[in-house]
C-alpha cells in the first residue's frame, strides 16, 4: 500500500493457568525510492495492559519505556516543542483499545514492529474467551495467529472461529488439544487471503476468538510458585437460587424512538428466561416514578403474561428522576426480604437503565449514591447500565461499585436489545451468595478480593496473594458460601510440589506467571477500588496502583510507554497510553502538519472564526448550523472542527437544542427546493423556520425569513427583516440588524445569531432560509440534548491514517471518537455570521451519513412533531 508491504504479521498467544501473554510482531518494507511513512495498528482488548513495545530500523532496536504518567507527559510535551511529531497509542472503542504508532522510513529499508500484552482471561457462560482483532489492511506473505494453551486440570473443550472465516478458510484452521496442551494455528496463504481470485483485498477484516473451558473434578484449583499462589473457584453442579430482580428503568424523553423500542424487545426476551421460582418487578421512571406491582411478584405463567402487556405498553414521558426511581426499588426489595415475601434461601438483584442523567428530584450524584449506599447497605448488588454517551458514566460506576455490583455501557447500536439481553444472561443464574475463600493470615499478604456477593453459573472467582515466607509451600483455604438448599463450607489444601508436577513442559510457561497474575489482578482490582474512592484513601490506591504498574511494567491508567524514535527518523516520540471508559486520560497532536501524502501536500490550519454582528462578548469557538443543513461543531481542546449534514425531507421539524433544566428549546423546519432536482440523488433543505422556546418564562420566538414573532405569555409581537430593533424585556434581549441577522440574548444568558440568507425571488430553485449560531452555550445544564445542543459538553476525538481520498485536496482519514471508528473527510463549511452572502471558510472533519457514530443515537431520533 503506497510503496509499503508488509511482508510478516505474527500473532503469537501463550496462555498458562487463564493468563494471555501476547506477542505481534510486525515486519514492512519502503519499496519506493524516497523515505515514506510506515504506520503499525492493533486494536487489543480493553481489559489488556500492555506491557511492551519496541521498533526495530535496520537491525537498530529502540525499545519503549514505561513511567509514570506526568513524566511521560512532559517528554511528549518537550518533543512537542521542538516541533517534533508524535506517535499515537490509543484510542477506545466498543471491545477495543487501538494502539496506532508510526515512523518514516528511508528508502529500501525494513522495520520490525513488536508489541507485547498480557490479560487475565475471564470465564463467562462456561468458556474462558480470547478475542483477536484482525486487520492487517493488506495482504500479507507471512500471515499467522499461533495459540498455545497450557492448562494444568486438563482442557475439556477447545473451539477457534472467526467472522471473517469463510468456508475455505475453515479448513485451515488446525486444533488440537489433549490433556494439558492446545493449539491453535491460522496461517493463511496469499491467495487464500484474497477476496476474490484475482483481488488485492483481504478478507482477513474481523474477529478471531478462541474459546476453551478446563476439566473440574473439584470445585477448586490451587497453585503456588515461588512465593506466590492464584485459587481458581467454580463449582459445577449446585443447584440455582432463586432470584428476586427488580428492573429500575428510564422512560425519560431522551428515551424515546429507537431506545426505549430496543428496551421493550430486551425485557420481553428477558420475561421469557425468567424461572417460575423466581420474583420479579418493573420501577419506571421519568419525572415521576410508576410500578408495574406494589410488591415483587412470583414468577407464574400468568404473572409473566401480564408483565408482557405491561412491558408492551411502556412509552416515554417527562424528565429523569433517577433517585426517586432507584429508592422506590431498594426499597421495594427491603420490604420483601423483611415481610417474608420471598424465599430466605435467594438472590437479590437490582438491574437500572437510564440514558441521561438526574434533573428531577434529587439531582446531585454524589447525594444520590449516599442515599443509595444507605438503604441498600451491602446487602444485594447494583448493576448500572448506560445506555448511549449521554449518561454520566463515572456516576454510574462508582454508585455500582460502591454496592458490590458493576456498570456497562450499552451502545447505541443495532444490537442493542441483544447487549441488554447478554447482560441480563450473565446475572441470571446465581448459585451462591455470601461467597467468601479465607486464608491464614499469619501467612498471607497482599491478597486480592476474597468475598464476593454472588457466584453465577459458568463464571469462575479469582483470588492471589503471596507468602509471607517466600519459602512456605503450602496453603490451606477454608470455602464458605449459601447456597439453595444448605451451605457451603470445607477445607482445601495445596503445596508447591503438587504444582510443579502440573508444569513439567517449561515452553508453556512464560517467567513468573502467577507472579504476574497476581499483579495484574492487584493493580485492576485496586483502579476499581480507586474510581469510587476519595481523599486520602484514593491518594493510597493510586500510588500502590502507581507502584505495582512500574514494577511490572503494564500500561495503565497511571502509566504511559514513551517510545523515542531515532533521530535519522525524524526523532519522533510517541506516547502509549491506557484508555479508561468515559474518560481521555489526557490528548495531544495526532495529526500531522505540512506532512507530505502522496503526490501533494496539505497543512491542517484553524482559521479563528468571524465575530457575531453587535454583540460584545464575543466567543471564540461556537456550534452552528447553516446552509443545507450543515453542522459545524467547534472542539477548541482540539483547536479544530466537526461537522455533518442532516439530510431529511421538506417539513421534517428537528430538535437542534433542548435543555430541561432552563427549559430552553430550539426546533427547525426544513423546507426544499422550489422543485425538485430530478438529477440530485438528495433533495436539497434548508431551515425555513425556528422555533427557540424558554418554557419557564413562558416566551415563544418563531423566526422564518419573512418575519419574526414573539409570543410572551398572551402577548404577540411581530418584526419585519426591514427593521432596525433592539428590545429589552425580562429574560429576552433582542437586536435585529436589518435584512442580515438577529442577535436574540435568553433566559440563562445563552445567546443566538440567526442569519438571514436571502435570494433573487425569481430563483428557480432556491428559496430564502435561516442559519443558526449558538454562543455561551455553557449557561445551559449539562442535561442539554438535541442535534447541536448534545455538542454543548466537551467532546474529544482523535485522528488515524490521514491519506489521500477521492477528492485530490480533501484527504480522509479514520476518527476516534464516542468509541467509534469513523471514516471522515477534510474540508470546509461555510461560517456566515459576519458575511451572508459570501461567508468564510472554516476547516473540519466530515463526518459521513447524517453524523452517524457522532450524533447520539441517530438522526432520526431527533424528529419532532411541531415547532413547539
């Protein structure tokens, strides 16, 4: 690709006891006559540290080295400086993190890239799974993924699939597993490869899992090695409790359209898995709070007829009273647990959703999670799911936490309804309560997590530590936990020996790995303890977290990797940094200035934007839109733009701006052409009409390019664009600048230019329509929606791959952004506040399909009924 091959890509995977180390190894070639750029992507999982990376350039390794984060931060910064470009390693997405590094390379000369990873395997619904992102974007000569499983109980079953494994390739894949040993082996050749027979494609786009489960002849599995020791926990053939599960669910506004139609197709697959021993109930909330049921329910058939009904009929409506919806819950399931309602011998379980955050009632978060934390008091978990980018993420995580329980993101996808219905099936079938795996404390120190509420059928507790005596080869266990019909409790005892005789074949076993797990374990158990922490105590967790990480070299959220490349290659530093859900740990440049692609060149320059007409504070940076209807969203962090059309049809009312704390509003009508152009693929609209509302001062603007009319109470008052006003009244200042625009000051202090663009009345086509430009958009609430008024809270993204696109002076690129990878394009909107004829050129990056994986939700979401 542009005179680069990669000619290698290896994949190579050992796992011992559960634990993925992970090597890629990349190799390329400049084939060209003159030094190009040479780029190394992998998207790894999430729940992965990386713990190495290095280059090689002409047999010359520069290695990569792990600090802390503000060390690493200010070399990055002093490269900066010097007008050094940086490499980029990372980026979020659904299952993924993207490290993304470069380098240029001379002409004819060889680079090997090699990165390495380690995870601990989780086990969900009986199979621990390993998922490996393929996309090498080309084809490659030498193409491998090799997987070597060491597993000291014995493997039970052993599976490798892909989404890209076509029948042909099937057959290629080679397993084998027996005893302790797997393997796994893909290695594809050229052809095989190819799209089609004679294609330069690759098929090789997509997902490589590997899914085994190991041999359980007890419940347990000890392991000591030198001085530290890892106890897998995971009974097999215990009854199931009985569960007792309150769904506490948003109906908020935002809700509506396609979200809460994916929550109703979710609930009624869940009301379809829910055993007749269990009890059950529905919490909805919006701004006020309703119950399907006074009391929870069992779980007959003709209970789960009407729960199908109820569910059925569930629609949005008012604001987001999440407290009074949560305390509702609790303590439903409070009173049933004290009046006897449900069985003693069961588990418990509070499931919430919501899309937004708290606006009615009580909506301060860290109030809210006091009094939750109150009245549940440790007794049944909080499982917190976030449905889409509005919801405050950290809230709804350290709430979870703080109540033995977990929070998910659930994206706005097709497969929504599935990813609820997949999270329900993880909690569905507990086993036993109240777990909790002593060990001598005269023995042991720094042990992870060893009590945990719940055990669900087909996962498995983890639990390491380390001796006191690094020479003590020995441990016993005590077990303890409720189960459905009597406890459980016995003694488990392992010693060194007995594992050494389990790991006889040494080429399975990679250093210290029960060491590493233990760490590993450690520091991700003492980041979670960390989000819902504060003051001195997550002082204490950060730096041990800070420490171990150093230690053992990991990519964390309080480490980054600085890679310095070699001065003959444009001495270049580049920052690996761990993505943590919701946040961006900090950003930097990751484009490239004056960079030479291809055969032309391009400089990504920020023009600062005009000034509004009579206004005084005057903003830099603004959200707009324009035009047929253009948006441009400024992000100033970035020092650049987004933007995005809408393409909907004449008479579509849009939801540009909602706040329901000032009760601010903004809708736009589109019109079309005069006639259609039967030769454009979309019809060309524009704004006709806006409708900008302040429901708590009961004042109403319609604007269309004839006239503008304000309604403030039952009092109507109109203007022309032929005059010259300024007004002034409680909650509204108003400039009209004749035949140009209007400056309309509301409420909170938000402001608005409205320009009006104007054309020859015996146009043919065109017709007269509006533009709209929000200023001091941050005098709205952090509630604030709507197609621009969603861009009113910081909104980060990063740019990969600038290349060449179809249009010679438009390059594309991949964006990072809402944890979605988009394809955009490089370009210009029009800016035309201070000029409505000509206006001026503001450069940003395009975003395709009506904003698709950058407005939340989509477009159509954003369809309202009328103006007001």
């Amino acid at each position: 690709v542009n005179g680069i091959e990669i000619y290698s890509m290896k994949i190579d995977s050992k796992i011992t006891s559960r634990f993925a180390h992970n090597v890629i190894t990349s190799r390329a070639v400049n084939h060209e006559n003159v030094h190009k750029e040479v780029f190394f992507d992998v998207e790894l999982p999430k729940t992965a540290f990386i713990t190495n990376f290095s280059m090689t350039i002409d047999g010359v390794t520069y290695p990569g080295t792990i600090k802390e984060k503000e060390v690493a931060k200010k070399q990055y910064e002093t490269a900066v400086s010097k007008g050094q470009t940086a490499g980029l390693v990372k980026a979020s997405g659904r299952k993924t993190e993207k490290f993304s590094v470069s380098v240029n390379v001379e002409a004819a000369s060889k680079v090997t890239f090699e990165l390495m990873y380690e995870e601990l395997l989780k086990r969900q619904f009986g199979k621990y799974e390993m998922f490996i992102k393929v996309k090498p974007k080309q084809l490659v000569k030498d193409f491998e993924i090799e997987v070597n499983i060491f597993e000291p109980q014995g493997i039970s079953e052993l599976e490798a699939e892909g989404t890209f494994i076509t029948n042909d390739l099937q057959n290629i894949i080679e397993k084998t597993f027996s005893e302790k040993k797997g393997h796994i082996s893909f290695k594809p050749t050229l052809d095989q490869q190819r799209t089609c027979a004679n294609c330069s494609q690759s098929v090789l786009d997509g997902d490589f899992t590997v899914r085994y489960d190991v041999k359980r002849t007890t419940p347990d599995n000890l392991q000591i090695v030198n001085g530290y020791f890892v106890h897998f926990f995971a009974p097999t053939n215990l009854p199931k409790l009985p569960k007792n599960v309150i769904f506490v669910i948003d109906i908020s506004g935002s809700m509506s359209g396609r979200e809460i139609e994916q929550t109703r197709e979710a609930l009624l697959k869940i009301l379809d898995d829910i055993k007749e021993d269990d009890f059950f109930n529905f919490i909805l909330f919006g701004s006020e709070v309703h119950t399907w049921k006074e009391t929870l329910i069992k779980a007959t058939p003709e209970n789960l007829d009407e729960a199908r009904k109820f569910v059925r009929g569930i629609y949005t409506q008012g604001m987001t009273n999440l407290h009074g919806g949560m305390m509702r819950g609790i303590d439903m399931l409070n009173a049933a647990h004290e009046g006897n309602l449900v069985p003693k011998r069961s588990a418990s379980i509070i499931i919430m959703l919501t899309d937004g955050q708290p606006n009615v009632g009580i909506s301060d978060t860290q109030e809210i999670q006091a009094h939750v934390k109150k009245a549940i008091e440790g007794k049944y978990p909080l499982y917190n799911l976030g449905f889409g980018y509005g919801v405050d993420y950290s809230f709804l995580e350290k709430m979870a936490l703080e109540n033995k329980g977990l929070a998910r993101r659930i994206y706005p996808d097709s497969d929504a309804a599935l990813q609820l219905q997949g999270f329900y099936e993880e909690v569905s079938n507990p086993m036993l309560t109240d777990v909790e795996l002593n060990y001598p404390e005269n023995e042991i120190l720094d042990l992870t997590k060893n009590s945990f509420k719940h055990f669900y059928d087909g996962s498995e507790i983890v639990v390491a530590g380390r001796f006191i005596d690094n020479n003590q080869n020995s441990l016993t266990v005590d077990v303890r936990g409720e189960g459905a019909n009597d406890a459980l409790s016995y003694t488990t005892q392992q010693d060194a020996e007995q594992t050494a005789k389990a790991f006889q074949d040494p080429e399975y076993i990679f250093g210290d790995y029960i060491e590493r797990l233990w760490a590993y374990l450690t520091i991700e158990q003492l980041l979670e303890k960390r989000t819902a922490a504060t003051g001195e105590e997550k002082e204490n967790l950060t730096a041990k977290a800070l420490d171990l990480s150093l230690k053992y070299k990991f990519v964390t959220p309080l480490t980054s990797m600085v890679v310095t490349k070699p001065e003959d290659y444009d001495n270049q530093d580049g920052i690996a940094d761990k993505t943590i859900e919701g946040i961006d740990v900090f950003t930097f440049l990751d484009y490239l200035r004056g960079q030479v692609f291809s055969n032309y060149s391009f400089s990504l320059l920020s023009a600062a934007p005009p000034q509004p007409y009579l206004y005084t504070a005057q903003p830099t940076w603004y959200t707009s839109v324009d035009g047929d209807p253009h948006f441009i969203i400024s992000v100033p962090q970035k020092q650049d733009a987004i933007c995005f059309n809408i393409n909907e049809n004449p008479g579509a009312v849009l939801n540009l701006i909602n706040d329901p704390v000032t009760g601010i509003t903004v809708n736009g009508e589109l019109i079309g052409d005069k006639r259609p152009n039967s030769d454009a693929k979309i019809q060309n609209t524009y704004f006709g009409k806006l409708g900008i509302r302040n429901k708590h001062l009961q004042l109403k603007l319609t604007v269309t390019p004839e006239k503008i009319t304000i309604q403030n109470g039952n009092e109507t008052t109109s203007f022309t664009w032929l005059d010259s006003v300024t007004l002034q009244q409680e909650g509204l200042t108003l400039i009209i600048n004749r035949k140009k625009n209007l400056v309309l000051k509301m409420g909170s202090g938000v402001s608005f230019v409205i320009v009006l663009h104007q054309v020859w009345k015996k146009h043919p086509l065109h017709q007269d329509f509006l533009g709209l430009y929000t200023l001091d958009s941050d005098k709205l609430s952090e509630q604030t929606n709507g197609l621009l008024g969603q861009f009113f809270h910081p909104i980060d993204f990063t740019i990969l791959e600038i290349h060449p696109g179809s249009d010679p002076k438009k390059p594309d690129a991949t964006m990072i952004v809402k944890n979605n990878e988009l394809t955009v394009t490089r370009g210009w909107q029009k800016d035309y506040r201070s000029d409505p004829k000509h206006g001026v050129d503001v450069p940003c990056w395009f975003v395709h399909n009506n904003g698709a994986g950058l407005i939340d939700g989509v477009h159509t979401d954003y369809i309202v009924s009328s103006l007001f």
